[in-house]
C-alpha cells in the first residue's frame, strides 16, 4: 500500500468515525430530558399477541440527564391504596408487583441504551445492564427489550414502552 494510499484510507476512517461520534451526540442530546410513559406493550414471541404489560393505564416518567445519569418509575393506574396508614403484607406486595423503578447511569452503544442501575425497586436490577433498542418517531421515544423470559408470564417476549418527551 502507498503512502498516499494510506494516508487516504486513514483519513476516510477517521471522517467516518466523527460521524457516527456526531451522530451519538445529536442521539444523546435528544435523549436528554424527560419523557411521559404513552404505552407498555408485551409480545408473546411465539404467538405474536400483544398485551398490555399493565392491567390498567401505566403512569410513568423516564429522565434522562446531560451527565448520564438516568431515573425512571412506572406503576398501574389500578394500584390499590392501602386500607390504613402502613399496608398490610399482601398490600405491600400488590403494590411492589404493581410498579418498577431504578436510577442509574446510562450509556449509549449504537441503536441501544444502556442503563445501570445504582438503586432499584428490585435488586436483581440493581448493578446490572439493562440494555434496550432504541429510536426516535418524533417527539415519541421507543424503547425496547431483547427477546427474553416476560417477568409475570415466563414467556420469550419483546417488552415496548413508548414515551413522549415533555416540554
């Protein structure tokens, strides 16, 4: 190979890398902010049926920072306030099946971002990477699971929560 030749090939890798650097920023830039759960939707990979994951409306919040930092929580618009001040045992439990939440940091690696959580509603969550698919439609995020077992059915699926970011 000549030295032009090198030169050419080098200097090609490198605009192609500032480009796709340029492209993880302006996605990062996007991201950041915060955004309102619109719908959570489970899809049975062997069937192909689609349910809602919570029984009711979800409520949510995810929130993206310019300092990787990442806080989420959604629950069911079903949940059940306790009868007294202190819920009893199935209460509590109800309650805790009936949301999730983390805070984290998150990274972003091409299509996916990657969160981590510190802190989580569940500690099997917590030090792990929960890693999903993402794109934008608009003022709309999408955020997707890999193929893997549904945590309430045990069933292959592909979990998609769409958000709409708040201004």
């Amino acid at each position: 190979m000549t030295r032009r030749t090198t030169v050419a090939v080098t200097t090609l890798a490198l605009l192609a890398l500032g480009a796709a650097s340029r492209a993880l920023a302006d996605d990062k830039d996007t991201l950041v902010g915060t955004w309102k759960l619109i719908s959570a939707v489970s899809e049975d990979l062997a069937t192909g049926q689609k349910t809602n994951i919570y029984k009711g409306t979800p409520i949510g919040f995810i929130a993206y920072g310019a300092d990787g930092r990442i806080m989420t929580i959604v629950v069911d618009s079903d949940r059940k306030r306790p009868v007294g001040t202190v819920a009893t045992a199935s209460e509590a439990e109800a309650l805790f099946r009936s949301m999730a939440a983390y805070a984290g940091t998150y990274t972003i690696k091409g299509n996916q971002v990657i969160h981590r959580p510190d802190v989580s509603w569940n500690e099997t969550w917590t030090g792990t990477d929960q890693i999903r698919e993402y794109k934008f439609d608009g003022e709309r995020l999408i955020l997707s699971t890999s193929p893997s077992p549904d945590a309430f059915t045990g069933k292959m699926s592909v979990r998609t929560l769409i958000w709409e970011k708040i201004k």
